[in-house]
C-alpha cells in the first residue's frame, strides 16, 4: 500500500508527511501542491498565477463536458479538482492518502459552491476501490511521483472507460544514461524514469500516448524554488523530521544535487478501445 511508504532518510509514513509538511508548503507555496508553469525568463507571475495556469493547461486535454465523470489522482488541497469542475461542468472525485488533505479540499469544495459536483475520499492511487471504467477521464498532477508508476498507470488505465483519456504530469531523469543503467536505476525505490521509457510505460498499463511533451524548461524554474524554501525551513523540516544533526547535513547537501537531472513531461493517452 502506498500508505504504509516511509519518507527517505526518516521513520515518517507517508500519511504523516502530507499532514506535516501541508501547513508550511501552504504558507511558501500555495495551494496547489504541484509545479508552476512559466512562460519563460521574464514571467513575473505569482506562484499562485503560474501553478493555476499549470492547472488550466491540462484542463481541456481532459475532454470533458457537462455530465462526465473525472477522477483526480493524488487531489492535494483540491484545488485542481474545484477548477476542473468549474471550467467544465464534469463532475470530480479526487483520491489522497492523507485524511488532512481530504478535509481542506472538501471544505474547499463547499465554499465554492460545488459540494456536490466535487468529491473527496481516501483512496490508494495503486489500489482503487473502483469498478473498471468508472471514469470518463483521470486526471494525475505530480502525485504519479510519489507512487509506483507502472502500479498507478496500470490502475489508471483500468478505471477509464475505453477511449477515455489519462492525463498525467511527472518528473523524469534528464541524464544521459546507457539502457543498462536505466535498467539498473528502475529498480531502484523512487528511480526516475527517462523520457525515452514513456511510451512503453504506457503500453504496459493498456494505454496509447497521444501526447509527451517535455516542458521541462517551464517548470524547472520551480525546482530551484522549493529548493530555497526547503534551505530556507531546513530547522523547522528537521524538527518536523525529527532529523539528527547528521541527518540535516545529509539532507542539507542533497538540495539541489539533481536539479539539472530532472525534468517534467506532459503526458496524455487514452485506454485502447
């Protein structure tokens, strides 16, 4: 179960992460716990600005109306979901692990207005209590980071209706690597995919790429962001972490060791029919 991962480096699962961090990621970030989307060097956006624009750029590869039926893997706050609803009139469920999320983006949802159009429930992204082809569309901001991926794909490949789109956000590894280390790499817990593995991912989960787009260059001005709040709240992390002096060293000289290695891409497919 994705609910029973631990956080790298501490004895934190990672329900308790979302809960803990949630507050200060508000407070720094926004609302929307995923990436910005610049327009280029001198969008003077607000964050708030260029991570809805993130949200709005998604939107209509959903294709969706009035009367479908979406799911929002990994809801966050709801923010996404409030938006997806309101700008097409389908209606949203959105899944999370985190019991702290689900109250926020329920409140969230009543005070705008759409209660009953916009749904929260804990659910585990690799293990949907959903019947197959539930769903018009499914909708996987980032959280896909946090999942097994070829676990998530396949579950979001079995809850959308034949010919229903998933369209999904990750990161992936920008490194020049042979096959074989990418083989080796996988293996490994939290391994980023390449770009180049995409396309058989999908495959495998019963799905056809319509579209892979590498937007790394409008999003990566957000890793070196939540690379300065996280220096920036590295005492409150490592209290929050209940790290040792060691432990906050380690992490410390992490941040921003693979900031050039990483990269986001835009993904849309549809299952087979």
């Amino acid at each position: 179960m994705q609910s029973d991962e631990m956080v790298p480096g501490t004895s934190l699962p990672q329900l308790d992460y979302y809960e803990l961090v949630g507050p200060m990621l508000r407070r720094e970030w926004d609302d929307n716990f995923h990436f910005a989307y610049w327009l280029g060097p001198d969008d003077d956006a607000t964050v708030e600005a260029a991570t809805d624009r993130f949200t709005d750029l998604l939107i209509p590869k959903l294709d969706v109306g009035a009367g479908k039926r979406v799911l929002d893997v990994g809801c966050g706050l709801g923010k996404p979901a409030v938006r997806v609803a309101r700008a097409t009139g389908a209606a949203v469920l959105g899944i999370t692990i985190s019991t702290y999320q689900i109250g926020l983006a329920t409140e969230r949802a009543a005070a705008e207005g759409l209660a009953e159009q916009v749904r929260f429930q804990q659910a585990d992204g690799t293990d949907m209590p959903f019947d197959e082809g539930s769903f018009d569309a499914v909708l996987a901001f980032e959280s896909i980071v946090h999942m097994d991926r070829r676990r998530a794909l396949a579950e979001m490949g079995r809850v959308v209706v034949p010919g229903g789109r998933v369209v999904l956000t990750d990161l992936f590894d920008r490194e020049d690597i042979t096959d074989q280390e990418a083989a080796e790499r996988a293996a490994q817990p939290g391994a980023l995919p390449r770009l180049a593995d995409y396309r058989a991912l999908l495959e495998e989960a019963g799905l056809v790429a319509d579209e892979i787009t590498d937007i790394s260059e409008n999003v990566s001005p957000s890793f070196a962001m939540m690379n300065d709040i996280t220096l920036a709240n590295k005492d409150e992390l490592a209290k929050l972490f209940n790290f040792t002096p060691e432990q906050s060293a380690e992490a410390e000289s992490m941040v921003g060791q693979m900031t050039g290695e990483l990269g986001c891409v835009l993904i849309v497919a549809h299952r087979k029919s």
